[in-house]
C-alpha cells in the first residue's frame, strides 16, 4: 500500500510542511535571541569599561586619603564622581566663576538652579531660620557668631536676639542689603584676610553653603582656626547617601552642578570632622519648612515644564522632608 503522507513528512521534492518549519523557526529564535543577549552584554561591558576609563584619582577633599574617584554618570556638562573610601561625591567643572554666578539673578528667579524669589519669601524664610537658632542654642546659647555665606541676612536678623553676629557673603547684592539693615556684613570669600578683621567667635553657621565651596575642606579648616575652644560649626547640606540620592542619581533635585561641586554623606562627613580635629556632636535630617514658590521653582526645573505664577507662593510655606538633607553640629575640642 502506498505510504500516508502526513504535515509532518517530506513530499516527494523534498519540501518540508508547516509543522517541520516550527522547529526551525524555533531554533533560529534561540539563535537571535543568544545574538542579542551577547550584543547586550557586550553594551553593558562596553558602558562598564567606559566608566572605568573615566574614573580618576584624587585626594579627597573629605577624608584626606588618595583614592580612586569613581565616574558615576555626566550632570550639565560636569563627570560626577565619588570617592571610593569615604563616599564624598564632586563635580568636576570648566571655567566656572562662583562671582559672576552668585549675583543678584541668583536669588530672584534668573538662575534656574536658585531661587524662585528670596527677598519675597522674607517671612517663611525668617519664622524658619528662628526655628534653626532656637537648635543652635541647644548647644551654645550666646556668644559671638558668624554666618559664612549669609545672603540677605534674615538668619542674622532672627540670631542678633542671642548672639553678637556677623556675616561673609559673596553676592555684593546680597552683602550690600544686610549692611543696609544694619548687620556687620563684609563682602567676599572666607579667607584668612577677611576672617582676620572677625576676630574669633564660638559659633559658625554654614547654611546650605558647603556644598558650594570651591575646596570646603580647606574652608572648614581655616575656620576652625578662628573658632574658640568649645565652639560649634553648624552645617546644613544634602546627604548624597540617602535613599533619595541614590535611587534619583543624576535626577536628584540637590544634583545641580556647577553651583553644587560637593556632594556629602554621612560618612563624608564624619571623615571630613575626625580629619580636622573635630568632633560630630549631633546629625540629623530635619523637617524644613519651605516657600511654596521655591517648591514650584524647583519642579518646574526637574520637569522641564514652564513656571506657573501662584499669586500667593511667596506667603505659604510647606513643611517638608525628603531625609536627603541633613544638619550637622561639629565640636572644638575644649583646651
């Protein structure tokens, strides 16, 4: 009898069926399906490499030690990079001039990396900065203070009540306004020059500043040398540890280079502190109260959207706390 023929035999020319060609199908999917996970692979070794290439190596300006700083990823045209032995993060920058940054523009809106409109939000900003003095005393009461980088005075304003204040400011906007108010306020960098005419003082507030300057070790050091025995440095800062910063990365809403340069966190910190002698006697994450016309400021940044005008941003503040900020109290040992 002749043989049946069935989909799943050859025909007398050779031709293969349908249910022949799934196998094949198959195995050439399996095929493709290896090609690509080898093309992948080799992408991510070729990213991998590549960011290898790019580390560098550096003496921290945190713990002090030469070690490789690792390339994280590229934020407005700066390499970011971290420190493999402390975890300080920094932005390596071209030709960035903090005098002609730091203007007038900075605090009203021309910026889009500073602020919505400061001298408008004097009053949240004022029944804030209270709150700050009112810590501070928890660990000096009075005495002589010194707020570097003080932009219009309204942290003077609220301290003078308890203390015997002075400020550094760069922006002479900025520094020309407190002398106009009547606070002791020079103009400039915090240098031994300028902090020579100071004299020494028992407290010393860095405000969102640090992460601003251009060798904040070095900063922190010169000031330790005018600070008396005893006497506490205040710093506020984003934690470029926290949850937020690392899942965020290169979109963290403190990732603003070339105005941010530094990047700490805790540890950065610590090691930073032991390394000039000082001691970290408190650190937190405060909740913060915050212009609602600097939230929407900052958003619109983020999102890439056009700013909207809230007639009465400026007279709300929101309280607010990411846990991406800290606040740090350091200690001069006594004699």
């Amino acid at each position: 009898m002749p043989e049946e023929r069935t989909q799943h035999s050859e025909d007398s020319k050779g031709r293969t069926g349908p249910e022949d060609l799934r196998g094949s199908v198959a195995t050439f999917d399996r095929v493709e399906e290896g090609a690509t996970a080898i093309a992948t692979l080799s992408t991510k070794n070729h990213e991998v490499f590549e960011s290898r290439v790019r580390d560098r190596s550096h003496v921290c300006l945190a713990c002090g030690q030469a070690s490789v700083h690792r390339f994280l990823y590229r934020k407005n045209g700066c390499d970011i990079l971290r420190c493999e032995q402390c975890g300080l993060g920094r932005a390596e920058t071209v030709g960035f001039e903090p005098e002609s940054y730091y203007t007038s523009d900075y605090f009203s809106g021309e910026r889009p990396d500073g602020y919505a409109d400061y001298i408008g939000t004097e009053n949240i900003l004022r029944r804030e900065f209270a709150g700050t003095v009112e810590f501070i005393r928890k660990f000096r009461a009075s005495g002589r203070l010194l707020d570097v980088g003080c932009a219009y005075g309204f942290f003077l304003h609220e301290a003078k009540r308890f203390f015997d204040v002075s400020g550094i400011e760069l922006a002479e906007d900025a520094a020309e306004h407190c002398r106009r108010s009547g606070l002791n306020v020079f103009t400039g960098q915090a240098d031994e020059t300028l902090l020579g005419r100071l004299g020494t003082t028992d407290v010393i507030v860095l405000l969102d500043v640090i992460e601003h300057l251009p060798s904040p070790r070095d900063t922190i050091a010169l000031l330790v040398n005018h600070l008396d025995p005893g006497g506490i440095i205040v710093i506020t800062t984003g934690d470029f540890g926290s949850l937020y910063s690392r899942v965020a990365g290169a979109h963290w809403r403190l990732m603003t280079p070339p105005q941010h340069l530094w990047f700490f966190s805790q540890a950065s910190m610590q090691a930073m502190a032991t390394s000039l002698g000082l001691e970290v006697e408190h650190l937190d994450h405060p909740w913060k109260v915050v212009p609602l016309s600097l939230i929407s400021f900052q958003l619109t940044r983020m999102s890439g959207l056009r700013p909207k005008r809230i007639a009465i941003s400026n007279r709300l503040g929101l309280p607010v706390n990411l846990f991406d900020a800290m606040r740090v109290v350091l200690r001069k040992p006594s004699r």
